[in-house]
C-alpha cells in the first residue's frame, strides 16, 4: 500500500466517477445505438459511447489524480508514479446497451501493485448500473454497500439449491466448450443465470442475488471493482487449481458451497481448451 492512501477517498472518488459517466450513457443513449468497431470478434462491439464514457473518466482523473495510472478498457493505458492504477470498463455490458436490454453499468476500481488481478491489491471501487441507478462500492477493510446499505453474501446450505451466475466468450470455439462445462454445472445446480454483465453480476453475489458466480475470460477491467464488492460483502474470490482469479476462471461465493463449485468446475476442464473430456 502506497504512503498516504485513504481508502474510503477513494471509494467516494470511484462513485464520483462512475455515477457521473453512467449519467453520460443514460442521457446520451440514442434511440438506436450503432457498433462503432469490433475487438476480439465480429459479435465483441464497441459502440461511440464506450469511448465517451472512457474519455471522460480519464479526463477527470488527469484532474484528480494526475499521478495514478489508468487501465482502460477502450484506450492506451497511461502510466503512473503513484504505485495506484485506475481500472475502467465504460460500459460493461456493451451489447446489452446495444439492444436496450437493462443490465449495463460503468464500473471504476483503483488498485495498487501491477494492474494483473492475480498481482494486484485492489482498494477501492464502484459499480453504477447505468438503468436503474443502484450503485454498488467497496473500500478495502471498509465493507460493501448498496446505496448506502451494507452487503452481505448469501451462505446456501447445499450446490444444488444454489442460483449461479455465469457468461459466455465470444469466440465460437470458447463457446462450444463453455456450453460442454454447463451441462457438468447445470444439473447440479438450482438454476443457472446469464445476465451479461459480469460487474453487476458480482455485485448480487455481494448482496445474496446470486449464491454463486463463475466466468472463463474476463478482463481486469470486467472483475476489477466488482471483485472488491463480492470479497468485501463475504465473498471468496478465486481461480481454478490454487490459482488467483484471473482470465482464465473466476470464481465467487462463500463457503463451503464455492469449494463444490470449484471441485466440479476442475473437474469438467473448465479452465481447459475443450479438448479434454469432462470427467
């Protein structure tokens, strides 16, 4: 942790942020949203408004932390002298946004150490679902909040009566094998949801939504504030096979439920390239 650093500033100063370019894609959402470029495929969009949000967010924080570092999802990083890095995902849910369906938030984190979430300590952070508002922060050793109301995790006495979120990739081949890995996970669950937006999916962990969450691929920028949400709500927060969460598998929940979990997603490969069959 790097000298002088008060977490709770800045927690207030991550829902400053996000609140603030969440009121730019709210407002600014035309009636109909076009794809302005595509990133790992044909079907992974970035729409005009991505860019917007993320040009504000830098723009403010060139103002109020000019020494921090900035990793963001649609442009350069910008290094830093601080030891903090910013981690920004502008709207995370972008194809959500693209069809008006109502899950789509900005999600800002600042963390210290590398911006890598397996090396990473992160501080403080804030997910503001851009629809309907609820804003969702976390300071480390400060707990999780809900506009103002503490977080705790759900404690589900058994993996079968477990409600679990998850996603999907956008590669077909990663798809193909992420649908192999669900039908291992979804008779041994109470039921499965997909909501598309993996910030504000590790938020309902935090206040008991959700019992449990898993996602191959996700991005720093995709788990950076959530994460910090989920752990400080009571969560556990990890990988596959002793490894932190990373892009290869994160995992949510509390135990011993997300142990199961865990066991059973090691076990169909889920972390895997598909070309081992499920055991």
């Amino acid at each position: 942790m790097p000298d002088g650093v008060d977490v709770e500033e800045l927690r207030a100063l991550a829902r400053s942020l996000a609140c603030e370019a969440g009121t730019l894609v709210r407002e600014g959402r035309p009636e109909r949203v076009e794809v302005a470029a595509t990133k790992s495929s044909a079907v992974d969009p970035v729409t005009a408004m991505d860019r917007a949000s993320e040009e504000l967010l830098r723009a403010r924080l060139a103002v109020e932390r000019p020494d921090d570092a900035i990793l963001g999802e649609e442009g350069d990083d910008v290094p830093g002298t601080s030891g903090l890095t910013w981690v920004l995902d502008p709207i995370d849910g972008t194809v959500n946004y693209l069809y008006g369906v109502a899950s789509y938030a900005v999600s800002v984190a600042v963390v210290a150490g590398p911006p890598d979430p397996e090396r990473w300590t992160a501080l403080a952070g804030c997910v503001h679902s851009v629809v309907d508002g609820r804003t969702w922060t976390a300071a480390l050793g400060g707990g999780a909040e809900r506009d103002g109301r503490a977080l705790h995790v759900s404690r589900p006495a058994s993996l079968a009566g477990s409600l679990v979120g998850t996603g999907f990739g956008y590669s077909a081949e990663r798809r193909a094998h992420q649908a192999q890995v669900l039908t291992s996970v979804l008779p041994r669950v109470r039921d499965i949801r997909r909501l598309g937006a993996a910030a504000i999916d590790l938020c309902l962990l935090a206040e008991g939504a959700l019992d449990l969450y898993y996602e191959r691929g996700l991005n720093p920028w995709d788990v950076g504030a959530g994460g910090l949400v989920a752990t400080e709500a009571g969560a556990w927060l990890g990988g596959l096979r002793g490894r932190r969460a990373s892009s290869t598998m994160t995992v949510a929940g509390a135990g011993p439920v997300v142990d199961e979990l865990v066991h059973l997603l090691e076990a169909a490969d889920a972390d895997g390239d598909g070309r081992a069959a499920p055991r």
